[in-house]
C-alpha cells in the first residue's frame, strides 16, 4: 500500500510556478525535485493542503493568492540605500542578493534592484510578492523522515518559489 501525504512525512515534489499570464517563474523537475517535511510551513499553504492526503504519482494545479503565499507587495520596502553605504572594493550588481537590518533590528533579505552612482535600490519584498500564482504540481514520493532528515529540514524557509527566484 502506497504511504499517503501526513504530517511529519517527507514529501518529493516536482512543480512550476507560473503567473496568470502563464510565464513560468519558477520550477522543480524531477531531476531536482523540490523536498520537505510535509506539516513544517516549508511550503505555501494551500499547496500543502491540496497533496495532504495524497500519494506518489498524485497531480493538481493550484491558484494560490498573494496573501497565501509571499504575501502583498509593500512599496515600503523599496528602499534607497546611499552608495557610501557599500565598501569601495564591492561592485553592486542589479540582482545581487544580501541581508540587511530593518529599523526594528530584523533580519530583512533584499535584492538589488537599481545602482546608480549615489544611491543603490534595494527591494525587500519577495520576488513573487503581490502574484497571483498557478502551482503545476507532482508528487513524485512520500516516505518516513529518517532522525537526521527531521533535524535538517527544521527552520527550513518558506518554500516553494523562496530558493530558486529566490
């Protein structure tokens, strides 16, 4: 009998992620499945809902809302970092990806979204923030986590779309 999705499981996915317009944004094949402890928030929410249950060979698609995944995109955290900020010797690409504090003192991840000569433009907002997403997903397996398997994957970010975009 085939294990079927519960909590504490781990779980084999292959996915895309497209927008509305059908653009992929992001995917996981079968060569490089994306994996996780089904129940840990280590996937949007109604994805793990739709495959709890389920087993290997499983498939859907699922319409996920901003505010279910990556959340509302917040214009607040485009922010404008003075070029002095940055060491001499660094060169700031667009696209470039580095953590910062906010002024509440949280670790913040922003990326890189403009250089100019004195100021650098940093977006906080997660790539896919404020889309609509399509999730395209196959089970590919589902099996018992083993001891070293549950340590790993603990504090995991959410995923998927946080690692490859990401």
């Amino acid at each position: 009998m085939a294990i079927t999705i519960e909590e504490g499981r781990v779980v084999q996915l292959s996915y895309r992620i497209v927008d509305q317009s059908g653009r992929v944004l992001d995917e996981r094949t079968p060569e490089q499945p994306y994996e996780y402890i089904h129940g840990q928030a280590q996937i949007v929410p109604p994805v793990e809902r739709a495959v709890k249950g389920r087993t290997a060979g499983y498939t859907c698609e699922v319409s996920v809302a901003p505010r279910d995944a990556y959340g509302d995109y917040n214009p607040g955290l485009v922010i404008d970092i003075p070029r002095s900020n940055f060491p001499a010797t660094t060169g700031v690409e667009v696209g470039m990806k580095f953590n910062t504090t906010d002024p509440e003192g949280r670790t913040l991840a922003v990326r890189v979204i403009e250089v100019g000569d004195e100021v650098v433009t940093v977006d906080g907002n997660h790539p896919l923030a404020g889309l609509d997403l399509i999730f395209e997903v196959k089970v590919l397996s589902v099996r018992e986590p083993s001891p070293a398997e549950t340590v790993q994957f603990q504090n995991r970010p959410l995923a998927p779309g946080s690692s490859n975009i990401h």
